[in-house]
C-alpha cells in the first residue's frame, strides 16, 4: 500500500453506550486507490462509514481525512470537508419527486453558483458517462434497478469528490447490471483520480475491481490484504466468507443450551 494516504484510521474504538462495535481499528486508504470492506452483518462496517463521514465520533482514537481529524471540525470545516466526499447510499435512494436530471444537478446548486447552463452541461457529462444521457428527463419510478444505480453512481460523483463512498452498491443487481456498476465504479474512480471505499458482502465482483480488501469480524480487523492474497488465503474466516460456506470460524447455529432440553425431551 502507498504510503500517499488519503484517509488514515488510527486505533478507533467505538462504542453505542456500553456496548462495543470497533475496537482498535487501523486503516489507511491510499489516493486513487479502491478499497473494499468486508464483514458479515453487524461487524461494524456502517459504523466505520460514520465515522469516516463525520456523523458520529470515536471513543478512541481518530480517523484523519486529507490531513483533518474528522471529530476535530467544527461544523463549518464538517461541511467543508463533505463537500469533497460522494456517497452512493444502498439502492441508490434517488429522490423519487425528482427527474433523473434534477437528481444529478441537486448537489451543484446546493454546493455551487453555477449558473444554470454549465449546470445543464455538467449534468449531462455525468449522465453520458454512465450511459444514461438519454434518461435525464424520466422520473426514478420510470427506471429498472440497474438504471437507477447508475443514474445514483452519476450523482455520488457530480462534484468530482477526492473520495466516494459506496455502502453496497451491487445489492439487488442482476448479473448484467452488477457487471456494469462494477465496470463504471473502477473506471470513474481512475478517471478522477479519487479514493474510492467499498462496503458490500459481494466478494467476488469486488475482488475484480479493487486495490485492497479488509475483513472485520466482532469489531477487529481479522485479515487484509490485496485481491490475490485473500484468494490464496488459507485463513478459515477469510476462505468461508469469500466461498461462501455455511460453516466455520462464523457458525451456522447461534449458541443456545442441549437440542432435547429446548424440545422438553427427556434422555
């Protein structure tokens, strides 16, 4: 990994009341580099996501964004420095009252005084490099799944951010569409030269398209490393979750007392 880091996480514990999520997190995610997130449900991968963008703060530790510790800013450099970020929400969450033109352009007039007509050409730039310039004037209803993730794909990056978000971006896609979301996130990460952080419990598209993967079970970082390293990997977690088997390290079953107890047998 480059030692050029955008993002440098360092040993951030966190809790929700006494309750523990995070415990000793270390990361660092290099400029124009994709990294993935992996971990199954609860681990705490959406609670490293809120740290990264602000909304919450550690407990321990910090996570230092472009040279700024995160939980430092004040509200004024919090939205300074979001400005700078783009998020693709899970199912895109396109605002359905909006055309897809409308949807693309929200964040230039919320964030810039660009008048209406480079706007109007921004917008279709962003639409044209998804594939979706012709859609700019249907509604998100009239759209298929794979569309809509597009045309969300075409929003997150609107403002050419230093550093996009992606909270699983294939969830829900067919195999075509995935393949294409997969595709755009790669290339318009390399064409702006941006940081690009991948939360997904997709494995093996993402074991395509990124630079570096991190597992996280029960809070810590159980294992890292590049794409070819996770897929020779003899580490039990990292080969059941990347094969997708039912059991290991991560138990079918969820701890309870004797099987003929809970049935009232008597042996």
């Amino acid at each position: 990994m480059s030692s050029q880091a955008l993002v440098e996480i360092r040993d951030v514990n966190f809790a929700y009341d006494r309750r523990p999520i995070l415990n000793g997190i270390n990361m660092t995610f290099p400029r124009g580099k994709m990294i993935a997130i992996m971990g199954g449900s609860g681990c705490g991968k959406t609670t490293l996501f809120r740290l990264i963008g602000g909304a919450i703060k550690p407990t321990k530790g910090g996570v230092k964004i472009d040279g700024q510790i995160m939980h430092e800013l004040d509200q004024k450099g919090l939205y300074e420095m979001r400005r700078k970020m783009g998020v693709l929400f899970q199912f895109g969450a396109l605002f359905t009252d909006m055309s897809v033109f409308d949807n693309v352009a929200f964040q230039m007039r919320e964030h810039t005084d660009l008048p209406e007509e480079i706007i109007r050409d921004l917008v279709m730039m962003k639409l044209h490099a998804v594939g979706l310039r012709g859609t700019h004037h249907l509604m998100p209803a009239e759209l298929s799944g794979g569309m809509a993730r597009r045309v969300a794909l075409a929003r997150t990056v609107a403002l050419d951010p230093m550093l996009i978000l992606y909270d699983e971006p294939f969830a829900g896609l067919d195999p075509i569409s995935l393949t294409v979301v997969g595709n755009l996130i790669r290339r318009l990460n390399d064409a702006l030269g941006a940081t690009s952080v991948i939360v997904t419990h997709d494995v093996q598209e993402s074991l395509k398209i990124v630079d570096y993967i991190y597992f996280i079970a029960d809070g810590v970082i159980v294992a890292e490393g590049t794409p070819d390293e996770i897929h020779a990997s003899d580490m039990p977690f990292v080969h059941q979750f990347v094969h997708g088997e039912m059991d290991g390290p991560v138990p079918f079953h969820y701890p309870g007392g004797r099987y003929n107890q809970d049935l009232g047998v008597r042996v």
